[in-house]
RNA sequence: GGACGAGUAGCUCAAUGGUCAGAGCACUGCAUUCACAUUGCAGGGGUUACAGGUUCGAAUCCUGUCCCGUCCACCA
C-alpha cells in the first residue's frame, strides 16, 4: 500500500474514532478480556469518572488536559487487560451557568428578572443542550475514548433521584438544617453564594473616624450605622475598665437620641483603632457572631438589592455609595465626624463571578453540619485509603476539612435541582449534586457498576477545586455508601499561555485547544499537553511544542512507512523465505540481511535493550510519571529507533524482523499518548505469523 | 497573620541520597536525490538562589536567610 510522506491528521482523526466507536470497545462490557479471562483469573476492574464539563461554553485548555491524562490512564489500562470503564458526563453548573446565561441575556436586552421562572429554566436547558452536544464533539475530537452510552447528566432523573434520598437522608440524620444565619448575598445575580464561592479583593476608600457619645468608633461603612447601639469592647481593655458589660449609655446618632448598650467581647482587637466598635450583626460575619454570643437584637439596614431600608429615614430608598456620602455631611453638620482618613485600604469580599461587593445578609437558608461529615474523610485520608498525587495535597485537604463550617447549600436561582418541600425558587449549590457524582453515576447506569467499580480507581480533576469539589465527593460518598469514592486523586495544575500567564479573555491570551488539534493533530496537542507536565504544577501552553509533536508523529509514520516497505512480507516470526521475499523487492538492504528466525547479537542487543525501555516507561505509566514515560518513548522512538536501529538497517545490520518487532512495540507504547495515529499505522500493519491481530490497537497487549 | 509549594542551561521542566546533574524547545556550525527538511550529523551552554550543617557521598536530608507563586483567614 502507498503511504503519503507526510502524516496527515486530519484526514485520519475522525475516521478512526468512528472505527474505534463502533468497535464497541469503549464499553467494558465489551471488551474481550471478559473472554479470556475464565474463573481461574480474577477479573481486574479499572474506573474514572470524568469530571463532568460545564454545559455552559466549550471545551478549554484545561478540558483538554483533563481529556488527555484521563484518556492515557484509560488505554494504558485497557491494553494492561482490566476491564475499563471511563464513564463521562456534564454538569448542569447551576450558578455558572446561569451567569453565563444572564450574560447573554445582558446582550439581548433582557433581564432574568423579567423573564417567568419556567420560561428561563425551559431556555436555559435549551442553551446547556445545545452546548452539550458541541462539548461532546470537543471530547471526540481529542480521542477520549469514553463509554458514551453511559454518559450521565448532573440533571437526568436518576440522578436527582440519588440527589434527593441523600437529602432525605442528611435530614433524617439531622445534619442539613434551616438556619437564619449571616450568608453572601450577591445584590446583582440575587443569590446566596458559599465561602467559596467569594473573591478577596483590595479595596481604597475613606475611613471615618465618628463620635459615638464618649467614644470614637471607626469604619468604612457609616451607611450601615442606623441600627447600630451595641458598643463592643474588649473585656482586657484598660482605658474602657470604668464602663460594664450591659451599662446604658444615652447618646446623639445619626438620626437623634438613642440608647447604647454596652458589650464586652474578645472578638476585638485592642490595638486597631481606638478599640472600640459598634456592630451591625445584619450586615457582617463577625458583628452577627458576637451578636449571636451576647443575645442581641439583629435589624436590617440594607435589602437585598443595595437600598435602604426605613429604618434610615430620610436617607430611605437610596443605594448604598449615595447614602453614604448624604449621611456623612449630616453627621459632619452635627459635629460628630472625628477625621476622614482618606485612602484607607482593606479587603473586601465580591462575588467570584461579576466582582460585585458581596453584602452580607440574614436569610433562612439550608446549611450542611459539616464537621460530622469530615470526621470520616479525615480518618479515611490520614489512614491512607486515598492517596494524593501529588502527595502535598493530602496536607492542603486535611488542612481545610479539619476547619471546616457548614455549608450554605441553597441558592436562590432557577437554574438548578429544586430544593424539595421547601419555599419556591430555592435550588441546591450545584457542588451538592456534583459532590455525589461517582456513586450516582454508577448507581444509574442499569448495570451492576455501582458494585463492579466503585469505589473508582482515580479520580483525576484540577487542583484547584480540591475544596469545592474533591472534598465534598470524599465526604458525601463516606456518608451516603460508607466507601471512599475514589482509591488516587490526580491532581492537575492550570493551563498557562506560552509565557506563563494565566489565560483570561480580558488579557486576550485565550488558547483554543480545538484550533491547536485542528491546526497540528490531536495526538500532538496530546503530547504537548503531557511532556514536561507534572501533577500539580501548572503547564505553560507553548504553539512551538506542539508544533515540535506534530513533527514528531510525521516522524512516526516515516519510520513506519519506512519498515512497512522494508518488511512488505515479513511477518514477526515469518521465515526465511519470507524475508528473501522482502529483500528482492526492495532496494535495500544491499548485504545480506540476516534471517529474521536467527536473530544476530546485534538484534537480540537491541531487543534487549528495548525491553529495558519498556520496563522503565511501565513502571513510570504505574506511578502516574505520564511526563517521563511520554518523554521516554519520544526520546526512543526518534533517536534510537529511528537514527540508529533503522540507519544500522540499512547496512545490514539489524533484520526486519527486529525492525517489525520494536516498531510494533513502540506503537503499543505511543497509543495512550497519540492514539490516533498509531491506530492508523496498526491498521496496516502485517498480522504477526502464528497469531492475530487484534481488531483495533487500543485492545492490544501491553507489551509486558 | 497562617498553610502549601517552588527556586536546576536562554525558556519549560526531569533527576526515587550513589557514574561526568539530564531532556525538549531555542541557539551555533555542517550536510542535501537516501522513510522523513515537519530531516540528519556535530556543538556551545550549569558555582543546582544564598549561608551553614548531617553523611564515605547532597540538587536531593536538616537549620537559617532571600526571592517567587498558590490557597486560606482576617481589623471594625
């Protein structure tokens, strides 16, 4: 068969994911090894679950990392003989998504708030299919060879299902309550956001220094300050010793005469300020707790679109930065404003999506008691029975779940699972049903999964949302299955550009991983993707590198071309026959070739030598070193295989049968890295003499 | 303030206490009908951040210092 001289990607990728496709070998069911394997072998399972994709946009550098690691595990152990099953899926991603949506909404002129409920669910569900069907491709394209026909959505049925008996559950065991606790309002997407799901951010303002009867209190919010007639102050505190825990103190404020109670508390800091504060327990975490510890009376200010309320007065009805400025002239024509300091920095907390302030709020929303739900992930991990790659994230999870506070877990936006019995318009925190992911995947498959491969094998996601979601899937599983979820946590770092700066569509940096696959080759984006990248260390994306794997696969199928030429007729143990045959057809080589059934020193060196190759690049595949196995094989392959086992051919030196044996070797080797197009040359590679050829390499033999 | 990580060739990274610290990219010189110019051959480039210590032996372990990064918590 002629071969073009150059490896085109393009025209193989499809074709041979199609061919893979409808081998059926995606689907473990299917895989021969349930063959071969009689009851004398214990049938060894292998599962990951793919981090479900947003359906909300495309797929990303980081997806296709994901895609990547995930899919090298997958094949490697398929070709190892387990029975492998990686199960893929997206996620609904309520409060992302609904903000991208919003978005969008922005674009057209439309306001969520305008729209009915049902209406803006019944479009954004349109939206998230549309997108799934496009992430799909996107997953295809880089050669993940997933099972689809289990393929999960965060919002089928089943799934909310297993969601709602675990809430069921949580309530009957009286770990999720209803709580009129301080939360993160988002005054622009009208929602309650977690701990995580808030963004420190530096912040200049004024700082204003006002009289509040003999003392000066101090602060960056005086709009919140109507309400305010605790006066807190540290027990220790010498200079305030004359004043007593609950004393009445009658002073002018803001708006006339009120009466000030007096608090002590430990919560404050002697040395900020003057050491004395008032508390406004509606609108701040740590006034709402020292409210909390003393019994005191809470009132809003604020509501929840950033206006004030009544109880302001004159300065009702305005948003927060007009009132502010108002109420500081009055307080300075009462003669009760100290000194403005005027660029007093701070950090404030914003939401993680828009930026905007988050303002603290009181609402009745669903919690999680958590620290009964980390105490069993804390035993599992520090016996062991999961293991972080890389090893210093067990640190960083023990870390956070051995300070854990519950957990807010209902959003007030329709873009979700609907909290059950509960009032209209309340959904649960999208991590609460992703966080149940692996058993609620397996459990909904129809099949006997749940029992065959949980707990999974390697849970491989980024690090950075080792809290949001890895800790959650840890203690939600322990609780709902009393099993880990997982045995291995990969964790990877971020994507970078080719300088090393974090990709963001402001900085117009973004890497379109599909433009990189269309332009170089799936299989070279892979490799550019997985060399020099180790877990947890975040990876520089460079054009350049992957234009230098694109090389490497015309290398690839050169050589290939090459030896195919060569060993037209040669079979792995075809005879000496077989051989003549070949060295009559071709050119070369021009000495007597040695027969391929009596292998030289020279061959059985080389052979030799290979092994010990592969030995250490299995061993690397064991150990998660994706990196250096990648690396190796590379390095082998070009400048050892190619410039001198196939040069040394040339003279003679090293028989085609031995050419034939190592490049098949090596294609098994490359497959997890660039299935494509070591798929395409296997195809057409001779069937080994006394034996078959498997229908598609991705169900070949490792070769150890 | 706390936690975690990193500092090795111009760049991106390896090196599991044990040869002369290695790769890729980049760079320099040479080669050109040869499977491949998306190529081949040859080459330059290192005080492993710094200072001590442990050891027969340290990039690696310990202590300190200096930078860099990430995360968490925060002062009204």
């Amino acid at each position: 068969m002629e071969l073009p001289s150059q490896y085109n990607a393009k025209d193989v990728e499809d074709k041979i994911y199609k061919l893979w496709e409808e081998s059926g070998f995606f689907n473990p069911d299917n895989l021969p090894i349930n063959k071969i394997r009689n009851s004398k072998l214990k049938i060894r399972n292998f599962c990951i679950i793919m981090p479900p994709a947003n359906a909300n946009g495309n797929l990303h550098a980081g997806h296709a990392l994901v895609m990547t690691i995930e899919d090298i595990m997958t094949r490697y152990k398929r070709m190892r003989g387990f029975k492998t099953l990686w199960l893929p899926g997206l996620d609904h991603a309520g409060f992302e998504t609904q903000v991208v949506y919003e978005k969008k909404l922005e674009k057209e002129g439309r306001s969520r708030f305008q729209i009915e409920p049902e209406q803006l669910y019944k479009e954004i569900f349109e939206f998230t299919e549309n997108n799934k069907k496009n992430i799909k491709n996107h997953v295809k394209k880089m050669g993940a060879s997933c099972d689809w026909s289990r393929e999960k959505f965060t919002l089928d049925k089943d799934i909310i299902k297993v969601v709602y008996e675990t809430f069921e559950k949580l309530k009957k065991d009286k770990l999720v309550y209803r709580g009129k606790k301080i939360i993160n309002w988002c005054p622009k997407h009208q929602t309650s956001l977690s701990d995580l799901e808030t963004s420190d951010t530096e912040k200049t303002d004024k700082f204003y220094y006002l009289k509040y009867g003999p003392f000066t209190i101090a602060t960056a919010r005086p709009e919140t300050k109507f309400g305010d007639k605790y006066v807190v102050m540290h027990p220790k505190d010498k200079r305030y010793k004359d004043y007593t825990h609950g004393q009445k103190i009658e002073l002018e404020w803001i708006n006339g005469k009120i009466t000030a109670t007096i608090i002590k508390d430990e919560a404050i800091d002697i040395d900020f300020g003057t050491g004395v504060m008032t508390i406004t327990p509606w609108h701040d975490a740590t006034d709402f707790e020292i409210a909390e510890r003393h019994n005191l009376d809470k009132e809003q200010i604020i509501d929840f679109y950033g206006k004030l309320l009544p109880i302001a007065e004159e300065f009702s009805g305005m948003k927060i930065l007009e009132a502010r400025a108002k109420i500081i002239e009055k307080l300075q024509s009462k003669g009760l404003v100290e000194k403005i300091e005027e660029n007093y920095k701070h950090i404030v907390k914003t939401c993680y999506k828009c930026n905007s302030l988050i303002e603290p709020q009181i609402k009745e929303q669903w919690f999680l008691k958590m620290k009964p739900l980390a105490a069993p992930a804390i035993k599992a991990i520090e016996k062991n029975q999961i293991k972080f790659i890389p090893s210093h994230y067990k640190k960083i999870a023990m870390h956070w779940l051995k300070n854990i506070i519950d957990w807010n877990i209902s959003r007030q936006i329709v873009w979700g699972i609907p909290i059950p019995g509960d009032e209209e318009g309340q959904v649960f925190d999208t991590w609460f049903s992703s966080g149940q992911w692996p058993y609620a995947t397996l459990k909904t498959t129809g099949k006997n999964d749940f029992k065959t491969f949980f707990p999974t094998d390697v849970m491989e996601t980024g690090g950075d949302i080792i809290f949001f979601w890895v800790s959650r899937m840890i203690m939600l599983s322990l609780y709902t299955t009393k099993k880990i979820p997982f045995k291995n946590v990969y964790l990877h770092g971020m994507v970078l550009d080719a300088k090393g700066q974090k990709m963001s569509k402001s900085k117009g940096n973004v890497i379109n991983p599909l433009e990189l696959a269309e332009k170089y080759g799936a299989d070279a984006l892979r490799m550019g993707l997985v060399v020099g990248n180790t877990p947890g260390t975040s990876l520089p994306l460079d054009e350049n590198k992957i234009k230098g794997y694109r090389n490497f696969a015309n290398k690839i199928w050169n050589a290939s071309r090459f030896v195919l030429q060569q060993t037209a007729e040669v079979s792995l143990r075809g005879g000496s026959e077989a051989t003549d045959v070949a060295i009559q057809s071709n050119r070369l080589p021009r000495r007597s070739a040695p027969r391929n059934d009596r292998l030289t020193k020279k061959d059985k060196r080389i052979l030799n030598d290979f092994k010990k190759q592969a030995k250490e690049i299995t061993k690397d595949m064991d150990n998660y070193r994706f990196y250096s196995a990648a690396e190796k094989i590379y390095h082998y392959f070009w400048h050892t295989f190619c410039d001198k086992i196939i040069e040394d051919s040339k003279k003679g030196e090293v028989s085609q049968a031995t050419l034939l044996e190592i490049l098949t070797d090596c294609l098994k080797i490359l497959h997890p890295f660039m299935p494509f197009i070591t798929e395409e040359i296997y195809q057409q590679l001779p069937p080994p003499a006394g034996g078959k050829k498997q229908k598609c390499l991705m169900i070949e033999k490792w070769i150890l």
